[in-house]
C-alpha cells in the first residue's frame, strides 16, 4: 500500500489556507470595505409600507448600495443575487464617493422608464428601476430577472471575476423598518428608521421588541378622582414612561414609583393653540376659525417600555386615562375616541401631516400671485394624500357609558378636500395585519354590521357648524338604489386633547361593497368625481368610456338610450338625480362630488354586472341651499351626461315618474322632520364645546335652532316648488346649445 500521508498534509494545509482565505474574507466583508472599490450594501427594506415610493405608486422592497471612498467605481459588473440564487446585474453606472444608490424589486411585467430622480437639500438621488420581469423587459434588459427578498435571506453583492464582496444577513423585519449599517465601523448593523438615500444615521435606532411589555395597574378609561398608576415589568428590566405622547424608548422617564394621575384639562394647550394647523388664520377674511381662549379638556396618556441591561426592549404599551370628566358637561351617551401617534408625526413643523409644512412653503414658493380668498386651496402639508402621508397611531376606543372597549394601532390619515385645510379635520382610520395582524377593527362599529377593516371620522366638511348635511341625505335615502353610509357620533381626542364632536362614518371601501352589494373583495371600482379627476382615472376606472359614449352618441334614438342602460344602472341613476335635484345640492354638484361604483368583473351578485351605480358622497357644500332653488335647470346647464339623457323621450318619461316616488316616499316632510330631530337628539345637543374650541361666537344654540328650523322648512314647502319646475324641463326640456 502506498504511503499517502504526504498528500493528506498538502490537502489539510489547502485546506488550512482555503478556511483562512474565507475567514479573511468574511472579516473583510463585515468591515464593508467593498473589496473591489469599496462599495458597500448600506440598508435593506424588505417590508417596505410607506419608506420608498417608487415612482408608479408601488412601494417595493429596496436596496441601498454605497460608496464610502471618495474615488468614483463602476457598477459594471456588480450584480445582487439572492438566497434562491436568481442574480440581477447592475447597468454601467458610476457612483460617486459619498454618493448612494436605490435599487428596489419591480413585480411589473414592462419597462417603466429611466431613472428618477429625489431632491432632498438639493442632493439628487438616483432611484434605478432595476429588478424588471416578463418578456419585454428581458428584451430590453437581458440578464435581468424578478426576485423578492425577504427576512431570513442573504443578499449577496457580487462583481464577475471577484464573486462575493459584500452581504447582509437580513432578519424578520417589521413594516418600514430596515437593516442599516451605522457608526463608524459600517461593519456595524441595526435595525432601524428607513433612510434610503441619505446617511442612516439620520434615522433612530428599532429594536426589534423580545421582552414583555410593562404591566399597568389601572386599565385605560374614565375615573372620577386622582389616583396612583404602578408600572411592573419583568425581572431585571427597567421601565421607562412619557406622559406627553412621545415614544419612551427614546425620550423617556425612568420609572421608580407610582405616578400621580389626575385631569389633565388645566395643562398648558400645546396643539390646540397651534396656527400651523390651518392657512385660515392668515387668509381667512371672514376668521370663521380661532384658536381656543382656555384651556380644552385633555386625557393622559402613559406610554411605557421596558429595558433590560443587554439593550433588549419590549414593545411599547400605552394607556389613556380621563378624570373628572363625570363632572363636565356634554359628554353624555357619546363614544370617545383616543388618537394618539408620537406627535412629531402629526405637528412635526417639516413633515407633520397636520400641518402646512414644507409643502406650504413650496406652494407659495409657486403660486405668489394667489389671492387670499383661496386659502383653502393651498398646498400644504394637510392636503397630501396616500401612504407617504399615513401615520402610524394608537386608536382607544370607549363606548356611550364611556367603558373602556379596546385599544389598537392603525393607520391615521387626514381625510377631505377643501376641508383640509381647517382646523377640525377630517381622519381616515385603517385597520392594518402590518400594524397589528389584522386587518379589521377589534369590533365593529355599526350595529349589524361585521368589523370594518377602514373608518372615517368626519367633521362635516363645508357643513362644519351644525354637520347634519351628509347624515339626511344618506338617512332620507338608505334602502333606495343608491348606495349610503351610516354615521354615529363620537368625541375626539388627538394625542390627548379635544378635538371635538365627529361622526364616525363608514366608508366605502372592499368590505362595504362586499357587505352590501356581494361584490368580491378587489373587484369594486369606485370614483368619486372631483373637479381634478385625472384622464388616467378616468381610463382605468372605465368611467372615460360612459363619458366618451355620452358625448359621442345622439340619445334621441331608443337604441343609443337601451345601450346606455346596459352600462348604467338606469333606476340608480335617476334616484341619484332626482334626489340631489330635489335637495338642492348646488354650487359644486353636478360639476364634482358625484359618486359611482361598479364590479370590475362580472361575479355571481347581481351587482357584479359591471355597470354603473351611484353612492352618496359630500353633500355638505351647498345641500338645501334655497327652497326655491332651481337645481333641475343648474343640472341641465352644467351636466352632458344628465342633458344628453333628457334628450330621450323614455329617459324623461321614466326619471319624472322616479321623482314624483321619491316625492312620495322619501323627501316626505314628517320623515325628514324625525330624522333632523332625531340628529339633534343624538349629536346637536353636545356640539356646544365643539363650537368652544373652534368657532367661538360664530357658533350657538340659537344658531343650531335657525338651522334646523329652515332646514324642516325645507322639506315642508320645496316640493312646491321643484316638482313644476322637473315637470316643465320634461315637457319640453331645455337642452344647452353646446350639449347639442
């Protein structure tokens, strides 16, 4: 037998040196310096909600690629290659030292265009469309292929020739928080606050919670007299708490004994008094808004973390407590809301959605000739819409006897349109699975119904007085062929202070279509027509082809009028119509603030057949303006599609028929009576201090009283009224010389 010991040590000393080439490696990639021109993988996103909008509306997962040195490097060559080892290869771009790039997977299957571009302090940012798929792309880009990356995955750099020069070990991530590189050792990982683009330790540190959370003595609610709140926590873990709604892991009090909790309401305002919330106090001539003269009612809200001596963290917990409220007046038999998100989010003077902002300061960088009376059509913060502008928060919820029911973090948004920009504002309230698991509320709001999944809280937009516009139009009209909403009151607390009386109103979204109308979740289009309803809009939802149709078509023919119906639902159409013409809803209607849905696709519900309904939607502007209002001639004027249709002998004929019934059955005065009384019942009574903190004198009881009295006037003498004047356009209808 041959002796091959010699051959056994030159292969333990290859492979000797193979394990010490590897470790020198490992060591080197973990320094970050790139190997091959230093470039670096600097952040990951993989759970990306709101950090990076790519452009398209999309928010994908991201990668940030550095280059520490101060020498330019090629990114010829490099590629990115996942666990699953599907690699995708770099175009031939330079990075700059200092200078970052984004890459971010892109599940289109077609090429959207070149790079973009993202200014922050005048830096520009390369934002490369990169992770392309489907047959033109790879066409166009051949190498390049679609591949997610998730927690759990190593992301390999690579460049050819040279194999791996960087990765990152990527754990489970929450939403829109991201695995960064930080200090002056890049070697040094964290999870924390996304930054793609800009250095990461622009962002504070996340750690990923391991601990139980805090345990409070007191659960959240409403007690008649001070007491004593006494945080616990595990063993060896110490506990740090705020009472001014900021986040504790980063601005907390250690805790060291029992805190003293009673009502709040004397303290200092320290965002009610704010002017930023609003351009009215500025531009404003009539000064409909003002800030409050006292103090208004406040809550505490504890929020607490626990901290070991390794760095371990628990989530943070918070509860809301109310004192001495049983001897105030006004909140009795109404729900109370707690809206609670660190307050940065809400009044930050930057990026605060509250507030007017940055984007203030650039619109009026570009519009400087506006006139005053514009003021609510300023850009500002406030008006911006989508995930950018969605806040992470708390909401507390309590019932009419003011009990506590449950507590839940969701998605806050400012809801309206020109409503926005007043101090009482409108919020929009999901219930996300990335914020808490689910995706509906803890319990529904709305007797018979299930639990939603989205809320609004409504002010009563341009009815920001008396808020009873919306509320009869949908109450007149619930059961009939057009689709409504359901409204109930609550009071509102935003991150502790009164924010006034709301009605919480569903909204329509998947849930409501598929509860209502059986159409499956994801299939229901809805557009809402607003003055600045974009082509695009138009074209995707399908509303551009009942438009172009009613524009192109002669509807004295039967056969145009019969094909129409087979894309619109004729009876809601004419319900929808006859109801706003006899309410009077003028000023902005019929020219935005019209609602239609439809199913997408055809389904087994008899209202997935794709055509056209109509919804109720914002009718606060200018609802029962004048009981002498010819709103049939306003309509007609204003309205192709309304027009074109009363060019059809059967349309007439029909609608007029429809709004004698709706006379009859609906806009009949002892009901409209009951339901104005029994709103004032249920939500006039307690609006007092929601005048107090907003309006001042402009505001009263007095003033509530004239409102409802016209109001049931109204309904009492407007059939007088309108019905001759339907009649006589049915006759002989007046169509616009330009709708010929």
């Amino acid at each position: 037998m041959k002796n091959n010991s010699g051959k056994y040590w030159a292969a333990a000393l290859l492979a000797a040196l193979l394990i010490l080439i590897t470790v020198m490696s490992l060591v080197f990639l973990k320094q970050g310096e790139g190997g091959a021109g230093g470039l670096i993988i600097s952040e990951v996103c993989v759970n990306n909600f709101a950090s990076l909008d790519d452009g398209f509306g999309e928010y994908p997962e991201w990668v940030e690629i550095y280059n520490p040195g101060e020498e330019p490097v090629s990114l010829a060559g490099y590629s990115l290659r996942a666990s699953n080892n599907r690699k995708w290869f770099f175009d031939d771009v330079t990075l700059e030292g200092g200078q970052y790039m984004l890459v971010a997977y892109d599940k289109e299957s077609y090429f959207k265009g070149d790079n973009l571009d993202l200014e922050k302090d005048g830096d520009s940012i390369n934002i490369l469309r990169v992770l392309y798929s489907g047959n033109r792309a790879y066409k166009l880009n051949r190498g390049y292929f679609n591949f997610h990356i998730s927690g759990g995955d190593r992301l390999n750099l690579c460049k050819g020739g040279m194999g791996v020069v960087d990765f990152a070990d990527i754990p489970k991530l929450p939403c829109d928080v991201a695995y960064a590189r930080t200090g002056v050792e890049p070697a040094i990982w964290e999870t924390r606050e996304p930054t793609p683009g800009y250095s990461n330790e622009e962002g504070r540190q996340v750690p990923i919670p391991s601990l139980p959370s805090p345990e409070f003595s007191a659960e959240s609610g409403f007690y008649g007299k001070d007491f004593k709140l006494e945080l616990t926590a595990g063993e060896g873990a110490e506990i740090y708490y705020t009472l001014n709604s900021e986040e504790p892991l980063y601005n907390g009090i250690k805790y060291t004994g029992p805190i003293s909790i009673s009502d709040a309401s004397l303290n200092p305002d320290r965002f009610a008094n704010r002017e930023d919330i609003t351009t009215s106090y500025e531009y404003n001539k009539d000064n409909v808004f003002t800030v409050p003269d006292d103090p208004v009612d406040k809550a505490t809200i504890v929020k607490a973390v626990a901290i070991d001596p390794s760095g371990n963290v628990s989530e943070t917990v918070e509860k809301v407590y109310f004192v001495g409220f049983d001897k105030k007046e006004g909140y009795e038999r109404v729900p109370v809301i707690s809206i609670d998100s660190e307050p940065s989010a809400f009044f930050d003077e930057s990026d605060g959605i509250f507030v007017k902002g940055r984007d203030f300061l650039s619109y009026m960088d570009s519009n400087e000739s506006k006139l005053p009376e514009d003021w609510e059509y300023f850009g500002a913060n406030y008006k911006g819409r989508g995930r950018k502008y969605e806040v992470k928060g708390v909401l507390t919820y309590f019932d009419e006897e003011h009990d506590f029911v449950y507590s839940q973090k969701v998605g806050v948004r400012i809801k309206g349109r020109n409503s926005r920009a007043y101090p009482q504002k409108g919020f929009k309230l999901y219930a996300r699975e990335e914020y808490e698991g689910s995706g509906e509320f803890k319990e529904a709001f709305f007797e018979g119904e299930g639990r939603e999944n989205s809320i609004a809280l409504f002010p009563g937009g341009q009815d920001y007085y008396y808020k009873y516009h919306d509320v009869i139009f949908s109450r007149l009209l619930k059961g009939r062929e057009v689709a409504t909403v359901d409204y109930r009151p609550a009071f509102v607390f935003l991150d502790g202070e009164f924010w006034g009386l709301y009605w919480i109103q569903q909204r329509y979204d998947d849930k409501y279509f598929l509860d209502n109308y059986g159409i499956t979740k994801g299939n229901a289009v809805v557009v809402k027509m607003d003055s600045w309803l974009s082509d695009a809009d138009r074209f995707l939802s399908g509303y551009s082809k009942l438009e172009k149709f009613a524009e192109e078509h002669d509807f004295y023919k039967d056969e145009t009028y019969e094909e129409f119906c087979t894309m619109t639902d004729i009876d809601s159409l004419m319900v929808y119509y006859a109801a706003n013409i006899y309410n009077a809803h003028g000023n902005d209607w019929p020219r935005s603030n019209v609602g239609l849905f439809r199913s997408g696709t055809v389904g087994l519900s008899p209202y997935s057949d794709t055509r056209w309904r109509y919804l109720i939607h914002d009718n606060n502007s200018k609802s029962f303006y004048a009981i002498d209002g010819d709103t049939i001639t306003g309509v007609m004027n204003e309205d192709r599609l309304f027009a074109n249709l009363m060019k059809s002998p059967r349309f007439r004929q029909d609608f007029y028929k429809k709004f004698l019934e709706l006379e009859d059955e609906v806009m009949v005065p002892e009901k409209a009576i009951e339901i104005i009384d029994g709103i004032h019942e249920e939500f006039g009574v307690h609006l007092s201090s929601t005048w107090k903190r907003f309006y001042a004198n402009n505001a009263s009881e007095e003033g509530l009283k004239k409102y409802e009295a016209y109001l049931k006037e109204f309904f009492t003498k407007r059939r007088e009224y309108i019905e001759p004047l339907v009649k006589a356009q049915v006759e002989e209808p007046q169509i616009p010389e330009w709708f010929q």
